[in-house]
C-alpha cells in the first residue's frame, strides 16, 4: 500500500472512531465470527444476534406479531419479495416509523422492482460487510478501485470517490475497441489496482484475450478482481486468473440484503457465506425443508441487522447446493456453486454484445412498471414486456432511449402482460434471448 492509499484508511477509521467506532465494532464482529466457524463463542455471538432479531421482529413488526410465534426461527414462515410487496406496512417495525431510515431500491433477479428501507445501523453493518469482504478479495481500504458498470448516471458526487480513490468506468458495447481501450487504461493507470464488475464482463474480456492468442498481461499492477451481479462460470475464473496474474473471486449478494458471501481469495469454487451478519439455510425446491447435500435448493436468509423491515427467513429467489451434510440449525456450511442469477447476453442491431444490465438499469428507472421482461426475438427484434402499476404513458420515451443503446434501426414491440412468467426453478428472468 502506498503512502496516499494509507492516508485514506487512517482517515477513514479516524472519522468512524470519532463518531462512535460503530463500523469498526461491526468489522471486528463479522471477521470474528466468519474467521472461527467453529469456535463455541463465534456460534454464541452468531445465535445471540439472530434471537434478537427474531425477538425484535416479534415485538415490533405487524406482521410477525399476528402469527402469535416465539422466538424459534422454524416457527417463521418463509417469506418472498412478492409476500413482503402485499403486506408491505405491516413489515415495517413500529420502532423505526418515524425514524431515518435509507431506502433501497433494487430491480430484482425476478424483473420486479422493489423497495425496501434498512436502519442506520444495517447501513453501518453493510459498510462493514463492505470492507470485511473487500479485503478479503485482496482490496486494501484506500487503494484504487475500478467500478466497472455499463451505466453510470450522471452527476454522482464525483469528490466522494475522489476521496475514495474510486474510478466508475461505464462500458456501454462490448466490442474490441473497447476491450482493447479497457485494458490500455489499466495499463496507462500505474497504482495497483482493483476491480469490481459484473461476471458477464469477464466472460466477454477472456472471450477478446483468447482472441487475441494473449499470453498473461503482466504489466497491468491489478492486485484482485471481485465480480458480482450473475455467476462466475469456473472456466472464465481460471482464465481471469491466468490472464490477469490475480484471483478472480465471485461474490454473492443482493441490494435488499448485501453481501452474503464471497469466495475466497485462495482461489477455491466454493462460496464462505457471510454467517457474521446473515443466518442461511437451503431448502428444498418444492418444500420448507432442508435440501439434500449436492442437491439444487433455495437460499433462504435472515437479516441479522435490518430491525427497520425484518426479512426473516426470506426466499431470495436464487438456488445453490451445497456438499456438506447440514446437522443443525447453526452448522455453519458453504455453498460450493449458486445457480440463477446469469442474464442472456443481448446485441443491438450492428451484432455488438451488450450488457443486460443495461437494460435492467434502464428499466429500473421507470417506477411505474411493477413488473418488466426485455426479450430479443432475432436480429434487431425485441420485445418489451411491461406489467405496470397503472397505466404506462411513458412508451415513446421508453422505445427512444432504447434505442441509443440497441440502434436507431431496432424493431421494438411493447406488449402489456398481467404477470410476467415464471420459469421452471420458480424465477422470472429479466432479460431473454430467444434468437
């Protein structure tokens, strides 16, 4: 680490002491627990916060208190995104009603957009979680940071990552001049360097670097590489670590929740779930029980820190397996491969990939839509499916921006569903490719 990059980390944990110490406490705890998986006091501390998040849960939420349960987790029915939509003010605590509460938006795995509101101190956890889970990507607080998305809106608060020493970097099309151009700015760029990006970008930088016949890239000082947002397939994790000289770790997580795991830097498949700040449990595809080892189950998490809208036992809608032999409530266990969260990559009309979760990000603007599917049918077709809450006026402005991004040539069809369909595994996909 640099002397600017040790600068950052002092002053960040020197602001953090001065207000209370609140994400240090929360760091300390999450590193504990998730380092001492079978240490009896990290199992202790772990069954303490989920108690009491249950115990709050009960006490203060509508919808909790009705079921007339104590405070045993299996007595909580499991919970979905849909459920949580329905009942919407009876999952808010009455503690927090009138408190500072940060909403979070997110579009969803399942294409419906969603909201959610968490506690100041889930926030001071999730920045934990943050720098817990960064760090053991190979990311040391203040060193330089690629964010690598493909959309930013404009005017982020450009001195906040200044000060963090974060550079957003949007790619738009995923063509070789923009890989080659991706791939000149990490060389022209000399501080060590880390990256977070979305795994389909992996997928299409090893698809340019095999191309190419490259050989490893030596000269790019990238110290780790965290992908999230969809799966990291284990072929283009080999090849990100061979062409890039560094371990390529997936992480897991949504934006109701947060980080829920991550594998480690070491260069294992398998995903170390975040036990400090979550209580998991996988259960079968059809019913509320646990899944068997090696078997595709659903990943069903409790929130140990949102007290302002508890989300107990809530079905993420994503699967995983695992292949450890789950004895007990608080085994703590691995998944060694998530399944659920890979979008179809799209092209606009020149044949050019893009990312879908441009689409996604496009889409997630438009807050009158409940529910959404883009689907390209063949080559400069596509398909909008809209479920809105209303009725949806905005159709000349959503088939306009589409198009700086698919072709100005795109054949656009909206068509207007009551429900988008699920698929097989229960999920609804927000993006298709039916070419």
């Amino acid at each position: 680490m640099n002397i600017l990059s040790s600068v950052r980390k002092n002053l960040f944990w020197t602001m953090d002491s001065i207000k209370g110490g609140a994400i240090k406490k929360h760091y300390r705890e999450i590193g504990f627990v998730n380092q001492n998986e079978t240490d009896k006091k990290a199992i202790e501390v772990h069954q303490k916060n989920l108690e009491k998040a249950l115990v709050h849960a009960i006490a203060t939420t509508p919808f909790y208190k009705a079921l007339g349960i104590s405070a045993n987790l299996k007595e909580f029915p499991v919970v979905n995104k849909d459920m949580v939509r329905n009942a919407y003010e009876d999952f808010k605590s009455e503690m927090f009603k009138d408190k500072s509460n940060i909403p979070v938006f997110t579009g969803g795995s399942t294409g419906t957009p969603f909201k959610l509101f968490h506690n100041t101190d889930k926030r001071k956890r999730h920045s934990a979680d943050n720098i817990y889970y960064a760090e053991s990507g190979g990311y040391g607080l203040g060193n330089r940071l690629y964010l690598i998305r493909a959309w930013h809106k404009r005017n982020k608060n450009s001195l906040l990552f200044i000060q963090r020493n974060m550079k957003l970097y949007g790619i738009v099309n995923y063509t070789d001049k923009d890989m080659e151009k991706l791939l000149n700015d990490f060389r022209n760029d000399p501080s060590e360097k880390c990256v977070v990006c979305f795994a389909s970008m992996c997928d299409i930088l090893v698809n340019y670097l095999d191309s190419k016949n490259s050989g490893p890239l030596t000269d790019l000082r990238i110290k780790s590489i965290i992908t999230d947002g969809d799966a990291l397939s284990k072929s283009t994790k080999d090849k990100m670590q061979y062409y890039f000289n560094t371990s390529t770790v997936a992480r897991y997580g949504n934006m109701e929740c947060g980080i829920m795991g991550q594998q480690p830097y070491s260069g294992s498949y398998d995903y170390d779930l975040n036990w400090g700040s979550f209580h998991f449990e996988l259960l079968d595809l059809k019913e509320d029980k646990p899944a068997k080892p090696r078997e595709l189950g659903r990943i069903v998490v409790t929130d140990l820190f949102n007290y302002c809208m508890p989300l107990i036992r809530y079905d993420t809608g994503d699967l995983a397996s695992t292949t450890e032999t789950i004895t007990s409530p608080s085994d703590f266990f691995r998944f060694n491969r998530i399944e659920g969260r890979k979008v179809d990559l799209i092209y606009d009309t020149s044949g050019r990939t893009i990312s879908p979760y441009m689409v996604v990000q496009k889409l997630s603007e438009y807050r009158d839509l409940k529910q959404f599917q883009f689907v390209q049918k063949g080559e400069g077709e596509y398909i909008f499916r809209l479920n809105p809450w209303t009725v949806f006026s905005r159709e000349h402005k959503l088939i306009s921006d589409s198009k700086t991004y698919l072709g100005e040539d795109a054949n656009i069809t909206i068509e207007y569903v009551e429900e988008i369909p699920l698929l097989s595994s229960g999920k609804r996909k927000q993006v298709l490719n039916e070419m």
